[in-house]
C-alpha cells in the first residue's frame, strides 16, 4: 500500500468515527491523537523518509494535534452551550484563535516542506572561489544552502582509511527513535574542508546524529561509524567566509551545517533525494490539511457569531474577560 492509500484510509476512517462520536469530546480528542500516531506510522512504514526533515514536521505536527484536541473542547462543549447576544464575540475570540493556530503551524510545515523539495535545486560547490561567490551573491538564491564537496584534512602517501586520524564518530544504531547510547557521539563543533583547487575552508560541525548522512563504519568499534581524515564528504550548509588574521583577504567557509554526507554530491543526492522529496511532500500535504483547519474552524466561528448576533438572548453572557 503507497501512502496516499494508506492515509486515505486514516481520513475515511477518521471522519466515520468523528461523525459517529460528534457529540462526544473525549471520545473525539482520543481519535484526533491516534490519527495523527496513525500518520506517522503509516509515513514510516510505506517508503524512504529522512530524519532529519521527519522529525521536524513530527514535532510541528503536535502542534496540530494540541489545536484539534482544543477546538473539540471548544466546538462540542463551549460553542453549543451560547445563548446569549453578547456571547458572540467570545465565539469568534476562540475561533479566531484557533484558526491563527491552525495558520501558524501550516506555514511551519510549509517551511520544513521546503528544505526536502527544495532538495534537487541547491548549488553544487567544489572550490573556495565557488564558495565566496556564492556567499556575495543575492540571499534569494541560497535560501537552502548549497552543497559543498570536499575533504576532510588529507592522508599522509600510502596510508589507508584505518590508520588515518578518526575525526568524528557516532553509535550507528542510534540514530532514530530516542535509545540508550553505548557510544557516545563525538560530534567537533568545526572541520578543515580541503577543495578541488587545493583551498581549505573552515565548516561548522553537526550538533546531533540525525545530521550525519551514510557515514562508513569507524573501524575503531563494532557498531560504531565516524569520519576519517581524507574522507570524500559532502556538506550541506551556507556559504560564508572567515579573514585572515592581519588581513583583510576573505577565505572560504561553511556556516550552519544541516547536514554532513559521506561520498560524493553525485551518491549523496541519489541516496538522499527521494527520501527528502517523499518527506517534503508529506509535511506539505500536512500543512494543507492546517489550512483547511483554519478554514473550518473560521467558518464555524462565523457562523456561531452571525446566529447568536440574530438570534441570541438579552440574558448575561456566560463567557467573560476580566484582566483581574
């Protein structure tokens, strides 16, 4: 089953249980949360995804699943228990609210969206001068990053992966759901990155495992992969530049890494890119499903407003604000 089968089947199934528990608020709430479990799992398990993308829009996510559990509450409970004319500005007070809500977590899986479908169209750079020239040109060209390939530091003539200096390590089963680590991580806050025209520039490191991509095993423990001087890398980050002490001549540089990959950008996009589209494409359709929230919940805000304005009471109203 493709996911938009699967997720097919979560909408059908969650729209017959929201019809048939409509007047039941827990009941409702419950079904919202398993929905939205019921998504991820289905994303995990019907194709790539990348971590690193996943677990951001899983996170933003919450965000709608708190909104649904709080217009539940507000829609089946609060709404219905109006009567009075003067209530009508609270009505509109929480739906208001509850569609900006709806509204901000959609254009924050719009942004996550981005960085997976934005994937296929970043710069590829392999020399410094690439580096500064793209860092000097316009903001809007670059608003992904760039792909820089390099490597890290060189090999002294003859030496082989093992005896070069290990310059980063990470336990490699402990890279998705949280888990105790036998290894910890030694992730270097930067790296010396050695280009195709011979120049060095200076990168940002990663601040977490979900950040490095298909590195090889360290060949220093068992379950345990790192990054080795002369290593083929990749970095996915911003170009940027650094001056010389004394001097005012600019020198290359790598700012805000999202990303380290091991090889080359040919392998990295072929391994990277369809799980970062497939990932971007789900945190898109759920931001279209924010926006059709905020819709709904706007209507039924205006539609409560407009019936309590017609046809609402003189009686006090039951919702108050006091700053008190």
């Amino acid at each position: 089953m493709n996911l938009a089968a699967a997720w097919l089947a979560i909408a059908v199934a969650t729209a017959a249980l929201v019809y048939r528990w409509r007047d039941k608020a827990l009941r409702l709430c419950v079904v919202a949360a398993g929905s939205a479990v019921a998504l991820g799992a289905a994303f995990l398990l019907t194709g790539p995804s990348v971590t690193a993308i996943f677990e951001r829009a899983a996170k933003a996510f919450g965000g709608t699943v708190i909104a649904v559990i709080l217009s539940m509450v507000v829609v089946v409970v609060v709404l219905p228990r109006l009567r009075s004319r003067a209530d009508r500005w609270a009505a509109a007070t929480l739906c208001t609210v509850l569609a900006t809500a709806f509204a901000a977590v959609s254009m924050m899986l719009w942004r996550i969206a981005d960085d997976g479908l934005q994937f296929a169209t970043l710069p590829e750079i392999r020399t410094g001068d690439g580096i500064l020239d793209w860092r000097n040109s316009a903001p809007r060209h670059r608003i992904y990053g760039v792909l820089v390939e390099g490597r890290l530091g060189e090999r002294a003539p003859g030496q082989s992966r093992d005896d070069a200096t290990l310059l980063a390590s990470y336990q490699c089963d402990n890279v998705g759901p949280p888990a105790p680590a036998t290894i910890q991580p030694w992730l270097p806050s930067s790296f010396t990155l050695h280009l195709a025209d011979d120049t060095q520039a200076w990168a940002q490191g990663i601040s977490s495992v979900r950040h490095a991509w298909n590195w090889p095993a360290s060949g220093y423990r068992l379950a345990e992969c790192g990054l080795r001087a002369g290593d083929p890398v990749v970095f996915w980050g911003h170009p940027g530049a650094t001056h010389a002490n004394g001097t005012d001549k600019q020198e290359p540089a790598i700012n805000e890494t999202a990303l380290i990959a091991y090889g080359d950008i040919a392998g990295f996009r072929a391994s990277f890119g369809p799980g970062a589209q497939r990932t971007g494409r789900a945190a898109l359709a759920l931001a279209g499903l924010n926006g059709v929230l905020a819709v709904a919940v706007a209507v039924v805000g205006s539609r409560y407003f407009r019936r309590l304005r017609r046809d609402g009471t003189d009686e006090p109203p039951r919702l108050t604000w006091s700053s008190s």
